[in-house]
C-alpha cells in the first residue's frame, strides 16, 4: 500500500492525542496570541466552488460603518449568527421588550463565513457516545450524559430549523448516517466500551448499529468493522446564510441587525464615565474606524486570543490547522452510497456530495491527516493562507487505500484548503462572561462574552452555545436569573473553566 498504513495512522493518532494534552510543556514556546486571520486564505469548496457560493461574502465592507451598537457580535461564522439568531427570535418571541430597536451589529475580519465554518467538513453528526468513559472518568457521569444531550440538542435544532423553512434543498441536507470504521482490535474495543458506559448511564443507543468486517466488506466495499449512528450532512456556508437572513428579516421597531464584513476587530477598550455601570461602553477600534457598543460577544474561535491575550496557551484556545480535499471518486453514486465517515479514531472524516448536474461520479469532501504532520500536529498554527504538504500527501492516500478500485493513486484533488480552528486541551469549549483567564478577575470585562474553543467539533456544539450565551444577554437585560438547562454541561461555563483550569 503506499503511503497510508493502518498500523501507522493509529499510532500517529496517539502521538497527537498526547501532544495536545501535553501542550504546554511540549509547545510552549509556540504560546503567544493568535494574529488576525491571513488576508489571503486558501479558497474551500463551500465557499468558492463557483462564483455565487457565498453572496454575502464582502457584506457591508464599503459605505458607512455603524458607530453606535447595543451589541457587537465579532465573528460571522457558526457561532456569530447563531447568536444574532437567537437574539431575533428572543425580539420576536417577545422574551426581550424593549422600548427601542435591539441594535445588533456582527464584525467579520473576512469574507462572510471565512473562518472555520466556512472551511469545515460539511458535517452535522452528534458524537453520542465516543469518549464517554473518559468524560465520565474525569467529569462524572452527570457531565459526560450533558455532552452528548448537547450534541443531539444541538442537531435536532438545527435539522427542525431547516425542515420548518423548508430550506433542505437550499443547504444540501442530507441525512445518510455516518459509519465510523474501526481500523484496529483496540479501536474497536474503546469504541465498545464507550457505548457499554453510556448505555449503562441511560443514554438512548437504540438508532446504533454494530457492522461486522463481512458487513461492511458487502456494503461498503472495505474490510473493516464499523459502527454506524444517525448523522446529517450540510454546506455549512448555505445554512449559516440562511441563518443570518432569517435573523435580518427580523428588522424592524425593536430589532436591527446589520454586518460588516473585512472589518476586522484590533483592540476592544472600556470607555465609562462617571457613575454606574449603566455608563459602560467599548469601543471596538477597527480598520474602518472604532465602533461603540454596550455588550461584546466573542465568536473568533481559534482567533479569540488575538483580544482576549489570557486564553494564549494551553490553559485557553489554541489555534490548530486543519486540511481538506474535494476529490472525486472514480466509481459512481450506487458504488459510493449517501453515508458520510469517519476513520482512524476520528482522524480522518468525508462524505459524498450530492451529484450536480452532469455529474456521475461523486466528489468526496475529505478532512484529517493532521497526525501525520508531527511533531507539533499543527497546534499553534494560525495562518491559512497555505497547506502542508505533509497532510496533503496523507489525504491524497488514504481513500485509495481504503477504498481500493473506487479511488485512484495519484489522482489530484479538485480543490484543497486549510482551515483554522480552536483548540482546548480538554475538548471543552469557552462558554458564558469573559473574565481576564490569569486572574479570574471580571470587572474589566463586564457584559462581554464568549463562545469558542469547539476542538474541531463546532458544527454539533455552537449553536446551542450561541443559545446558552444569548439566554445570558436576555437574563441580564430582563433582570432576571440565569440557569443552566439540564442539556449543557456545566464544566464548559466560563466560571467553571476559572475553578478548575481546564
């Protein structure tokens, strides 16, 4: 086989595993804040395949900036319209009333969409039970069941979003699955082991299925065992669009939603004058000018240190590269099926778009090769101007190798692209108030907030982290109580994070 090998891919698989839990000691002298994301990022399928793949992309770049905001979302991915999404339905439920519009503007250093979301997988699958026992080791079994109630929170929402509006067609939902292959005996019996733990906790396994080696060999064409969960997939770009113009239409006497694209955030400073709090303001300079706002909400991922320095390192959100290919399989659709991957502990993920028109063959969104890059696996990497060669060699190999006959060597990628995201040793996102992470000290950081640091697992986490946040923003400003809904676990709140260093 050349290049890709089972034997070695597990074992590079571990070596980044501990390489990230040992991110300090090993990559500390890699620890600053996140520079502003490149000017120049290679370009991703989902967001330049053709030449109207993203008509949102240089949104309110030219023309008069907005000086004067309620609340200044910085990020227009996943998380950033999530919450302007959740603050126009809270307007328009009536959960917030105020006397005057709610002023909402979203600041985006790029193109719309052109961090991690729009450079993504393309994937919408919950992780029901993969690393229970570890997060139930660590975290209890409390937090480990919150986990996986997220990610099918988080899901279902989603999915009942895009059904209700009948926007299935115009964000390529497809619900196939997703089959994980269990390239190795130890795989496979972690993998079993999760399941046995989360079962045994109460979790709903019953849409599970176990695939034997001959199982899969007959359906699938490789000789693995598998195991299969429900799972959508998604132009993550097309979904978030809608999602903004959704929030948009909500514009009107008491919501105003705007957005500034290649508007990048520089600095954010607090300007207070005499008397309460009721008098704080910041002003976000940025490179058309400061704008000023009363609430902050950080939605930069891996770019969250660049104004936040105290979540630099590895006690905070470290910026990691990832790679994709769009590829095109040398079989057709019957021979490649609807289902989407995963592989190699996770390591490697793909799925088959659906066939365009004129098409037979199907090209296949393929993600990973980040374990063969070692030393450093791409942690503290934060440009994504260009590839890794390395990595590129890696995902060139894997699925003809896997996959024999249906994919050739040696045949070149479509396209290729590299996407930033945001790391934490744990795989625990920041949720909730901002605080200075150092000191724990919060009052130069009131009414600021954050949601970041998915782990590359955003697509199942941040809009519901986005909810959680926005239901911060709406208790505040109703003056009543927040509480933690039963779904979301507690450890990924940012007073927690505080408590416990992780």
């Amino acid at each position: 086989m050349p290049g890709w090998s089972v034997t070695r891919a597990f074992e590079r698989g571990k070596d980044a595993r501990a390489t990230l839990n040992a991110a300090g000691s090993i990559l500390g002298h890699l620890c600053r804040p996140a520079n502003l994301p490149s000017a120049n990022p290679t370009r991703s399928f989902w967001t330049h395949s053709s030449s109207n793949a993203n008509p949102l992309a240089r949104e309110g770049s030219y023309g008069p900036l907005t000086t004067d905001a309620d609340i200044c979302i910085i990020g227009s991915g996943i998380t950033g319209i999530s919450v302007a999404y959740h603050l126009a339905e809270a307007v328009g439920n009536q959960t917030i009333d105020l006397d005057v519009p709610l002023r909402v503007v979203i600041l985006e250093a790029r193109d719309f969409c052109g961090g991690a979301t729009g450079r993504n997988g393309g994937h919408l699958t919950p992780h029901t039970f993969y690393s229970f026992a570890a997060r139930q080791d660590k975290f209890g079994a409390d937090e480990a069941i919150r986990s996986s109630a997220l990610e099918e929170y988080t899901a279902s929402s989603l999915v009942s979003i895009i059904e209700r509006n009948g926007w299935s067609e115009d964000v390529d939902l497809v619900n196939g699955g997703n089959v994980r292959l269990l390239f190795t005996e130890d795989e496979e019996r972690e993998t079993r082991a999760d399941f046995e733990r989360a079962k045994h906790a109460g979790i709903n396994l019953d849409n599970v299925q176990w695939l034997t080696r001959d199982e899969v060999q007959n359906t699938y064409g490789t000789p693995y065992s598998a195991v299969k969960l429900p799972g959508h997939n998604i132009w993550p770009l097309k979904l978030v669009t809608m999602l903004y113009q959704h929030a948009k239409q909500r514009t009107g006497e008491r919501f105003d939603l705007r957005m500034h694209t290649h508007t990048p955030v520089t600095s954010i400073t607090r300007s207070q004058s005499e008397g309460s709090n009721a008098n704080l303001k910041y002003i976000l300079s940025t490179s058309r000018g400061p704008i000023s706002c009363l609430r902050v909400v950080h939605a930069t991922n891996a770019y969250t240190s660049h104004l936040l320095p105290s979540l630099a390192g590895p006690d905070g959100i470290i910026p990691t590269r990832g790679q994709i290919i769009a590829t095109r399989a040398s079989v057709g659709k019957a021979l490649i099926r609807t289902n989407s991957w995963s592989g190699n502990q996770g390591y490697e993920y793909w799925f088959p778009r659906p066939l365009g028109p004129g098409e037979e063959r199907p090209l296949i969104v393929l993600g990973g090769g980040r374990e063969a890059s070692g030393p450093q696996f791409e942690l503290y990497v934060d440009d994504d101007s260009g590839t890794n060669p390395v990595v590129g060699n890696e995902l060139r190999d894997f699925l003809p190798t896997v996959f024999q006959g249906k994919f050739e060597h040696g045949t070149g990628p479509e396209m290729e692209w590299t996407g930033i995201m945001g790391y934490t040793t744990t795989g625990n996102p920041f949720v909730g108030p901002v605080f200075d992470f150092s000191t724990g000290e919060r009052e130069d950081y009131e009414r600021q907030y954050i949601a970041a640091g998915y782990t590359g697992h955003g697509m199942p986490r941040a809009f519901a982290c986005a909810e959680i946040v926005v239901q911060m923003i709406v208790a505040e400003l109703t003056g009543t109580q927040w509480s933690c809904p039963t779904w979301f676990p507690e450890r990924y709140l940012t007073h927690n994070r505080l408590k416990h260093k992780n």
